[in-house]
C-alpha cells in the first residue's frame, strides 16, 4: 500500500520538468520507502530503465542493467542479451543515445551497493555528465540506504560534488501520515502503534487492526524469528556494526540516561564522537531548550530518533532473554505495563509535531519560527512545548503546552501549572495560550486553549 510522499512527489516531478539534465539523489535509512517512492514516480514516466545494486561483481551488474534496458528498447539495433554493457562508460554512453530524441529515466538504486563493486563510478559519472551537460533527455535518479555514503558522494572531495539538481532525503512518516496506514484503528490506537513501530512504512504494514495489541506484540516479538527482533537486530548490525560503544550508547539513550554525562558515564569514555555518528546516521537527536541557542547550549539532552528503536531497546529489551526463551506468553502482560512510560516522550514529541502542523497552517498566529520542549535544570520547570514567534526580530513565546498519555486530562489542573512554568519562562502568563493534549478527552478547559487528542495529532 503506497500512501502519503505527496510532497516528495511533487519534487521529483519538479525535477523532471527542470530546464537540466542533471541527476537527483535520494537517500534515508532502509525501510524509508525509497524504492515505493520511486517506483511510484517512475510509474509516470514513458520510459524507465531501473536498476538496483546488488553488491555483485562490477560484470554481473552490467549484464544486469543490460537485461533491464532490453526490455525497454526491444527494437534497438544493439542485441544488449547478446553484447551487454562491457563498462560503465558504455552504458550511459547508449543509455543517453537511446534519450537523444525521447526522455529517458536511469534509476539507480542502492547506489552505495555499486560504488562497493565499482569504486570508479562516481568519477566515470561526473565525466559523463560534464561531457553530455543538456545534449541527452537521460535523467539518472541515484538512490540509496547508506546514509553516510550518500552524504559522502554530496561533499567536496567526491567527484560528484556540485553535480545534482535536486538532494532529497526521505524521513519516516509523520503522525499525521502514519495514520493514513492504519485506518481501521481510533487516534488512540494509531499513536500507541506508531510508538511502538514507528513511521515506517514496512513496520507499520506489520500491524494487524482486527487482533488486541496482546496478539499483534505476541505475533510480532513473541520469540527468535518474530519481525521486530529480527529488525532490531538488523539495524543493530548495519547501523552501529561492531562498534560496541555505539552500541553502549544506544543501549544507555534508551534506558533514561539521555545527558552527555550519563552516556559518558555508561560508555566509560568520551561520547563526544559517538554521539555525533550517532546523531549523522540519524539513530539519536540532540534536544536544546527551545530557548537556548543549539549551538551553545551545554543543557542537551539526547533522544532515539526512531519510536522502532527505541522501543527494541527500551522496553522490549528488558525481556528480550525470555523472549529468546519462547516465554512470550510470561512476561507479554509486564511488557504492556511498559508501555505507558514508553508513550509519554513519545506522545509528546507526537504533540510538538501537531501544533508545527497547525503552524504551518497558520492556525496559531504569525511569526512562529519554533517549537520545542523546554527546560530547566535549576529550577526543574519543564514544559513539554513551547511556541516561539518572532515579531519584531526577537523571539517571544505565544503558546506553552503540555501533553498527557492518559485517557483524559483535566485542563484547569494543567493550565494552573502552566501559568507557573511560564512565569519561570520569564513571559507574562496573561499572554501567552494554552494548550492541553490527552489521549482521549481534555475536560473543564478555558474557552480559549486549544485541546488536543490523539485523534487529532493522528488525523490523517
């Protein structure tokens, strides 16, 4: 099921109408939905030659992309069955001759797989590009899953360098976008699913709406082989790799002990560099106050940036021994009791995503440049959003807001608290709105706060 990708669509079609002939590049972690992103563009395309590395031999992956090509020019002279692709240079060579006359798509997914079996690649297409510039209607769209490849083939010393028209990374879904794949199931649903699986696509596919949340985890990590412990692992092994300290960290993020000095603490070492590769694989995210300046800001805190992850590590992993064990049935029901404490970060991040969405819209006045939690560690005054707008070149708050995993909240509770909080914001409380978020139902709120529910944050 393809759903949502509306926005990158619309690039990759800007892309293709551009005036050049330049490549784009797209890239994001595996299980993104790259290869159904493209595919979906490609299916509007006339003419599509596409090709995805498998890491074989530099020959075997000619002779591939040969195979492919024949299929779309069956009436060209050359036999490509008989006489394929001897070298790279003579596929884009025939590939941009059958486009002298007729636009042609080139994909070439899991780029990162071909650069293994042809390390000369990347300089063979800068040539070709810099000796065909606008004479071809060949358009290459480059592809991949190596997150760091793809941004090594985009810097300075890669001979690729300057060479794409359009860099377009793909990230998971956004609530909103992540409920359009769960449409059988109430708001409530949605977010406890999307704090489990995060926004996937493939993962979120996994779930079932007609079984209980019991069965689909029992189904889904009951034991050795079930797709999320498979998954989890997975990542683990392609992402972090044998780096045991990368793995610390992960482990230790997880858990709670989200500051430099409590992963520094875990990890017995300097994190200054893990956490950095961490946060460019796109793993973890660094989290200033929304107030402070992210550059010099020595209150960070740092959080999995994946529900998925975190929730492989976090809660699953206090069971995953018994799991291994085939004793799902045993420790299912305190694996559940779990989740709630799983959800709250989550809810919240899920919250600060909404009301960027009411910005965007303008629904929560003009100027808003930022939203983000705040904190203090001196007073211990946390807010889980607060809503900065820029008026007159100074950023001034014009919203705090709290949200709640719990079926009901009531407002006036969280509304007295927030006037505190602000008050310690260093704004005048009688200025700044409100707004409350629960799972369900926010009651005996002010006239003018904004309530929020899941069903609202998961309104597709």
């Amino acid at each position: 099921m393809f759903v949502g990708r509306e926005t990158e669509l619309a690039t990759l079609r800007s892309w293709w109408e551009g005036k050049t002939s330049r490549p784009a590049l797209v890239w994001g972690r595996r299980r993104v939905g790259k290869t159904a992103l493209i595919q979906r563009f490609a299916e509007e395309r006339d003419r599509v030659v596409f090709h995805t590395g498998t890491g074989d031999l530099e020959a075997a992956e000619l002779t591939s992309l040969s195979y492919e090509a024949a299929e779309v020019f069956p009436c060209d002279l050359r036999d490509l069955a008989a006489a394929p692709y001897h070298d790279w240079r003579d596929a884009l060579d025939h590939l941009a001759r059958m486009a002298e006359s007729e636009p042609l798509l080139l994909v070439l997914d899991e780029f990162p797989e071909l650069i293994e079996s042809s390390p000369a690649l990347p300089g063979i297409l800068r040539a070709f590009l810099d000796r065909n510039g606008d004479r071809t209607g060949l358009r290459i769209l480059v592809c991949g899953s190596a997150v760091r490849t793809m941004w090594s083939v985009q810097e300075t010393r890669s001979p690729l360098y300057g060479r794409f028209d359009l860099a377009l990374p793909l990230y998971p879904f956004r609530p909103a976008e992540a409920a359009a794949m769960l449409p059988g199931l109430s708001g409530a649903d949605r977010a406890l699913v999307y704090g489990i699986l995060g926004g996937m696509p493939l993962y979120l596919s996994w779930w079932d709406e007609n079984k209980p949340v019991l069965q689909n985890l029992e189904r889904l990590a009951g034991g050795p082989g079930s797709p999320i412990l498979t998954e989890g692992e997975l990542i683990m092994s392609i992402e972090v790799g044998g780096a045991e300290q990368s793995a610390f960290a992960l482990h230790a993020i997880a858990n709670g002990r989200t500051r430099y000095s409590e992963i520094e603490q875990a990890i017995k070492a300097d994190p200054s560099r893990i956490l950095t590769r961490l946060t460019e694989a796109r793993l973890i995210e660094r989290v200033t106050p929304v107030l402070a300046d992210p550059r010099q800001s020595r209150r960070p805190i740092y959080r999995i940036a994946d529900n998925f992850l975190s929730f492989y590590l976090g809660p699953l992993g206090r069971y995953r021994g018994q799991l291994d064990r085939g004793r799902a049935a045993a420790v299912m029901p305190a694996l559940l009791r779990h989740l709630d404490n799983h959800m709250g970060p989550v809810y919240e991040a899920c919250f600060r995503e909404h009301l960027w969405r009411l910005a965007l819209a303008g629904n929560l006045g003009d100027d808003v440049v930022e939203i983000g939690p705040w904190w203090d560690n001196e007073s211990g005054n946390e807010i889980d959003a607060v809503v900065l707008a820029e008026p007159d070149l100074t950023r001034v708050p014009v919203l705090v807001g709290e949200a709640k995993w719990r079926r009901v909240a009531d407002g006036q509770r969280i509304e007295w608290v927030l006037d505190t909080k602000a008050a310690a914001l260093g704004a005048d409380p009688s200025r700044i709105r409100h707004a409350v978020c629960a799972r369900e139902e926010v009651r005996n709120s002010r006239p003018d706060t904004l309530v929020v529910t899941a069903a609202d944050i998961f309104a597709p």
